[in-house]
C-alpha cells in the first residue's frame, strides 16, 4: 500500500506541475507540408505576429524613437550668481597688475560683456555629450523639456562645452589681450551643460511606444480555410496555424474544459508512472521491494519535470538549458542501464506532454540521453564527466542542425542561439558528481567512486586490518583478486565485489591470533579451547565485523558482504572435532553454524566461492592443475548442494565460468606450470 501511494503522489504531484491550456492535437513544422486534413478554423481568431516581426518593430520603435533631454534652469541662475561675485574679486586683482594701461572700455562695459555671453549660452542650451547621440549629424532632432514642455531642437542648435568656450572666444575677439583673457578666464569656469539626458522619461516613453505594438496582424474568421492538405507551410501559413494553436490552447486553459484537460493529463501520467511500476515490477524486483529506490526514481523523474516546468515559466530561458542528461548518468551511478534508460524515457515523454515542438523535444533529448550513456556507462573519474559533457553538447548540435535541415532545407533560418543552450546544458552536467554526492548521503546509496575510495588500501580501516591482522589482509587482497575475475567473467559489479572482498573479514582484528593466517609461530591457541568455544570465536568474527563496519560507517551494501560471506554454512573442523571427543552424544549442530543470511546477489555469491576456495588453497599440499581443480570443484558444488545460492540470481553456466577462472586464477597464483609431453 505505500508503494502504491508512493506511485500515486509522485502522478499527483507532476500533474500538478502541468499547465492547464489544452494541448493542440495537430503536430506540424514550418517548410514541411500539412499532413493532416484541410484545416477549418473552429471559431474567429487573431493572426499573431512571429516573435521575429515583434523583435524587428520594436528594433524599429528604438531607432526612430524621440530622445528626450530636460533643461535645467537653475544652472543658469547659479552660474549667473557666481560670475557676479568672482568679477568682483577678480576685478580688483586685474586693475593693479594693469595700472599702467588705458582700459579701451569701462569695468560696467567689461561685465555686461562676460555676463552677456554667459546668459546667452545658458538660453540657447549647452547638450550633454551622451552616448545616444554620439555620431548623430548636425541635423539630428532631440527633445528638450522645459517645465515638462518639450519642444524639439537639432542639435546645430545648442551648444556641446567646447563649442560654447569656442563662441565665448569669438564674442571677445575685439578686447585687448589683457582684458580678453581675464573674462574668458571667469567665463570658462562657469560653462557646464544644463541641457542633460532624461532617464526616467526616456524610459517612460520607451514602454509606452513600445506597449503599442500590436501582438497581432489581422483576423481570420470562423469557418474559413487556414491550411490545405498537401499544402507548404511557408512563414504565412505556418504564423497563420501557429496562431491557431496559442488561440486553442488559451481559450481552452480558461474555459469550463479545464477540468477535462485535468482528467486527461491524469491518466497520460498515470499511464506513464504506471509503466515504469510494471518494468520494475517484472525486470527489477530488487528495485520494487525498495521503498528509498522507488522514491529516488520517482523523485528524480520529479525533478526534471519541475525544472523544466520553470525553464518554461521563465522569461528569456530556454527548456533546453536543463540538464536532462544528467537524470540517466545518475541513474547509472545507482543502477544498470536498462533501470536508467527507462526511467529517463518515462521522465522525457511525460516533459513533452507540455514542452513547445515535443517531437523535436522527444528527438533530441532521446538521441543525445542514450549516446551519453552508453558512451561513459560508468562514472568513475572526473574526465569521464568532461567527456560526457562533450559528447552531450556535440549530438545535441548535430541532431538540431540535422532536424533544422530536414524543416527548413537550408542553414538560413537556423536558430544558432539553440547551441547556446545547448552549451549551457551541457556545462551543467558538470554538476552531476556534487548531485551523486548528495542522493548518496539523502538516499544511502553508494556509487562507483564512493566504492573506488573504499577500495583504497590506503583507507584508515584497511592500514588498520593490516596492521592487526596482516595474514587476514592478505587473505582478503587475494579474495577480491578472485571475486573480481570470477564476476568480470559472469557479469556483474567488479568494483562492488571488490571492495565488499577487501572488508568481508574485518572482524577478525578482535582476535587475529586465533585465525590461522595471523599465526607467526606454531602454537595454536585452539588446542587450549574446546570445539564449541572454537567454532563460537571463528563464527563470531561474522558479527564483529558488522559492529566494525557500522562503527566506521561502512554502506549498508558493504556490510552484506560480511553478513553473507559464509551464508549458513558450517565450522565443519570443529564440528568433526566434536563429533569425534563425543561420538555418543545427540549434537546441536547450530552450534557450529553461521547463523546467515545466504548470498542474495551474483556479488555476495562469488565472494562466498572464493573466500572459501582462496583460504582452503592454502591447506594444499601440492599445487598441480589437477589437485586445485579438485579443490574448487570440490568447495563449490558443497555449497550449491547446501543451497547457499537458491537467492542469488547466479546460473549453473555462471558457476561453471567461475571453476574455470579460480582454476585458471589458482594455478597462476602458485605458478603451475603446465606439464610438457616428454
């Protein structure tokens, strides 16, 4: 019932997500023919403009545009006020250093000159130098307001700084020397512009001019013909259709039709929801019987449809620019590829129920998804995201130019912003390594390189298993040898049952000198123990080394490997001892039991195989093909007939392959070398 309820929210919560306009039922692209029927418009609509006709009028609205500048009078009057009051100081200076010259006018001539000069410049207007009417001509117009009256003036009217210090300088051409270069000293301090840009009004104006263009060219009219069958969709007809669609779509979103549109948008989610439930449900049962696996998929399938459900909210983004690629890489990092490529096809034909163009979508988003997973099928080092992140940037271009000259014939009308986009995603997949990183610590899993660090003999754990238990160390490097092999040869998770062989014996660091391949010299501490209490401390090393493991909190997947490394098998030495100090007497033989659980994977499978076959090798006393081979047959066919596999999906042509690679393993290990006819 909760992972029905599971299912069942994760529908509800994407319906959700969904837009609520009905969805145009005719698929069509621009240059292709129409393939359906003569299309007969239901109802009267308008003609909407192409988003390149509106970017064209309002390019033309910026460049035919007023530009508003505004006069500031007060300029005038402060300017005015300070050259009053700095003719006076200076006048003053000027007659002592000038005492010996005949003055050709009079100090009140000399004033009303300078000051002249001044209110003329500050009446006709001295224009701010601003970028918008940099390399504009002479005659260029520009709107100036005074006491919010504007009136228009070119700009060979008004003065820029230069041009009124150049008038200024003319104006007193018939002074002597001194007396020129003394009032154009006092004027040139003074002149600065009072004719300056508008901002406010010049983006007032802008939204106003720009707010009156029309989103629409026309009408047509219920009844008549948009498209016929066969018939080109050229730039006329396809606006003409396209109108149509955002007309349908809008009338439908806002009418009583919306709650149909819900029911329908419920049981294509449901649909799509539901076949994911059924593949896990016959393909990946481990996958159904988790709750925390089912939730991260359902989670994940959420989360791309959330982000492109914004991207499409958002102005001046793309649907494009989510990573949608990242969904099946981290996917893989979890789980195999069929698990993956399922769930990333159920999330990307649930977005394109809502996405413009969603066969395009489906297209590229299909074509790119699949060549990046299968060309990095697993992430264990950064380059390898580098890689991926190229190889999704370059399908995505070479599929969108490949579906743009099918449509349109040429490279002319092709959107090169697309591969912007694209460029975009493709750099945010980069961020797939800290998204691991976090579905690892929320849903506990482990991926490829959190088992790469585990593996490091280097790790804390594992320098402190060699230091306590070096014969165990040993041991286990030469296990996960064989398990690696055994489980490249079947198929299966090398990496995994690697690092599950380097830590599946960590237990016996509690008591290393009671496991024979710790013992440095021949005194044996068994001999002062009875059978049971031997066999107690052999089993016991099964539940120290959980405790261990929890305590350095090893993954959960990691520590099956020390619960089911010897599944119910027995201590058969000390159980033969046993049996042998006490013939007479009834035996418990769960005593001398592992208390489980069995295997229940290929991984944990082949460790139990050659754990066993790897600590009995030892015990050989000559190693020749034929007495190994008589060992591995020997170990494993005991454990098939004690059914410690009957949970592992492990095959008798799996069990065959692994003989043949511990054989072939074994003899190398001990360097039999194969015996020449003489």
């Amino acid at each position: 019932m909760f992972k029905i309820l599971l299912f069942i929210t994760a529908t509800g919560l994407i319906v959700f997500l969904f837009p609520r306009e009905g969805k145009f039922k005719y698929e069509f692209s621009k240059g292709k023919p129409w393939p359906h029927e003569d299309l007969i418009a239901p109802f009267d609509y308008p003609i909407y403009k192409s988003q390149e006709q509106i970017n064209a009028e309002k390019k033309t609205v910026l460049i035919q545009k007023s530009i508003y500048f505004f006069k500031n009078e007060n300029i005038k009057t402060e300017s005015i006020q300070t050259y009053n009051t700095n003719f006076e100081i200076a006048w003053d200076k000027f007659l002592n250093e000038k005492t010996k010259l005949d003055l050709s006018r009079s100090k009140y001539q000399i004033f009303n000159l300078g000051k002249g000069i001044l209110e003329r410049l500050y009446d006709t207007g001295i224009i701010e130098l601003h970028s918008s009417i940099e390399n504009k001509p002479k005659t260029f117009e520009v709107s100036i307001l005074v006491n919010n009256v504007a009136k228009d003036y070119r700009l060979n009217q008004l003065y820029t700084i230069q041009e009124a210090f150049v008038y200024a300088k003319n104006q007193l051409s018939g002074l002597d020397d001194e007396t020129q270069s003394f009032l154009l000293g006092l004027i040139e301090e003074l002149i600065k512009h009072n004719v300056s840009y508008d901002d406010a009004t010049n983006e007032l104006i802008l939204k106003q001019e720009l707010s009156h263009i029309s989103p629409t060219s026309g009408m047509v009219q219920r009844g008549e013909r948009v498209v016929a069958k066969g018939e080109i969709l050229n730039n006329q007809k396809f606006q003409l259709v396209e109108s149509l669609r955002l007309e349908y779509e809008n009338q439908t979103g806002s009418s009583s039709k919306m709650y149909l549109i819900l029911v329908g948008q419920i049981i294509l989610v449901s649909l799509m929801i539901l076949s994911l439930a059924l593949f896990l449900a016959s393909f990946r049962k481990g996958i159904i019987h988790s709750d925390i696996k089912i939730s991260f998929l359902l989670f994940l399938i959420l989360l791309f449809v959330f982000g492109a459900k914004m991207a499409l909210d958002v102005n001046n983004l793309n649907v494009y620019l989510v990573p949608f690629c990242m969904l099946p890489l981290v996917v893989r990092t979890f789980f195999d590829i069929r698990v993956s490529l399922f769930t990333y096809l159920v999330a990307i034909l649930i977005i394109g129920f809502f996405v413009p163009n969603p066969y395009e979508f489906i297209i590229l988003e299909m074509i790119t998804g699949i060549l990046a997973l299968f060309g990095i099928l697993n992430l264990r080092n950064r380059s390898q995201l580098f890689l991926s992140s190229l190889i999704i940037f370059t399908v995505y271009s070479v599929t969108y130019i490949g579906i743009g000259l099918i449509q349109e014939g040429s490279f002319e009308d092709t959107n090169w912003m697309f591969l912007g986009w694209f460029f975009g995603s493709a750099m945010l997949t980069l961020f797939t390594y800290p998204m691991i990183y976090i579905f690892e610590k929320t849903f506990g899993f482990v991926s490829d390189v959190s088992l790469m660090e585990l593996a490091d003999t280097n790790n804390k754990l594992l320098r402190k298993l060699n230091a306590k238990a070096p014969g165990t160390f040993q041991h286990s490097l030469q296990v996960s040898n064989l398990a690696e092999e055994a489980i490249r040869a079947i198929g299966g998770n090398t990496l995994l049952v690697r690092t599950g062989s380097l830590y599946h014996d960590i237990g016996k660091m509690n008591m290393p000198n009671y496991f024979i391949e710790n013992q440095n010299t021949d005194y044996n501490p068994h001999e002062d123990l009875s059978p049971e209490e031997s066999a107690s401390i052999i089993i016991g090393h099964v539940i120290n080394g959980i405790e261990i493991a929890r305590r350095n909190k090893l993954p959960d997947i990691i520590i099956d490997f020390i619960r089911t490394h010897h599944g119910t098998t027995k201590t058969q030495y000390f159980l033969y001892q046993y049996k042998k100090e006490n013939p007479d007497e009834k035996i418990d033989e769960s005593m001398f039991q592992y208390p489980g659980p069995i295997p229940y994977s290929k991984e944990t499978a082949v460790l139990m195989m050659a754990d066993s076959v790897e600590a009995a090798s030892r015990s050989l006393k000559t190693y020749d093909g034929e007495s190994i081979g008589n060992l591995v047959n020997t170990i494993i066919d005991s454990q098939v007939a004690e059914e410690q596999f009957i949970l592992s999906d492990i095959t008798y042509k799996d069990v065959t392959l692994i003989k043949k690679m511990f054989k072939k393993k074994l003899m190398s290990m001990y360097h039999v070398r194969v015996e020449y006819p003489e």
